[in-house]
C-alpha cells in the first residue's frame, strides 16, 4: 500500500498521521505502522505496533484439584487485553481436554464434568 499526502493549494500540512493495518483474515493478529508526517523534514516519527494477545487468569479451580462426579466445580477467572483492558461475557471462553467448551465468562459453575483428569483451558 502506497499512501500519498499532500496539502492544498496554499495551505501548508502542518501534521498528518498515517495508520496502515494489514490482517490475513486468518490467526496472525493485525499488523500496525503509523507514520507521523509534519511540515518539518526533522520530524518524522516511525513506530510498529503489534496487537498483543490477551492474559488469561484462572483463579479456579486451582490445579489438581479433585472432585467427585457430579459436584458442581467453580470456575472463576480473568483475562486482560492490553489494547481493550479487562474482557469479560463471550470474550472469555473455558473448555476441557475431555469434555470440549465448558463456558464463557468470568465465573459460572458446572456439575457434569466426565470422570477423569481434566485440563481447563481459558481463551
């Protein structure tokens, strides 16, 4: 992508700031390049900004913990996007390696979990 600026006829662009992002549509997050353009030729500014991925936190059930068939196990956790700050509903989504999607949100509870060991996974 090529992008031109220019002022207009007697007036002089005294600042502009040029935000290209590219995403594959696909995992790779956004790709990010602002470029800062001032009436000054000393004045150029060149950053790179790479979306970061958010910081899950499972504050339970706390690992290896144990329980019977049937009892209702306490899922709370948290995750924290740097770009968007604290996420929560949807955004959070909990599953099992032995039983798949589990929940979404910050906290819920769940009785059926199958007999075995579980790893929990929140995304």
């Amino acid at each position: 992508m090529n992008y031109t600026l220019r002022s207009r006829a007697g007036i002089a662009m005294l600042a502009a700031l040029v935000v290209a992002t590219a995403c594959d549509n696909a995992i790779t997050p956004p790709q990010e390049t602002a470029v800062q353009v001032s009436s000054s030729s000393s004045s150029l500014l060149w950053s790179r900004r790479t979306n970061q991925p958010p910081v899950p936190s499972i504050a339970s059930p706390s690992d290896a913990a144990s329980f019977t068939q049937g009892a209702a196990v306490q899922f709370n956790g948290s995750a924290n996007d740097p770009e968007q700050g604290a996420l929560t509903g949807t955004s959070l989504q909990w599953s099992s390696s032995r039983d798949g999607s589990l929940g979404s949100g910050t906290t819920f509870s769940k009785s059926t979990l199958t007999v075995g060991t579980h790893v929990i996974t929140l995304t």
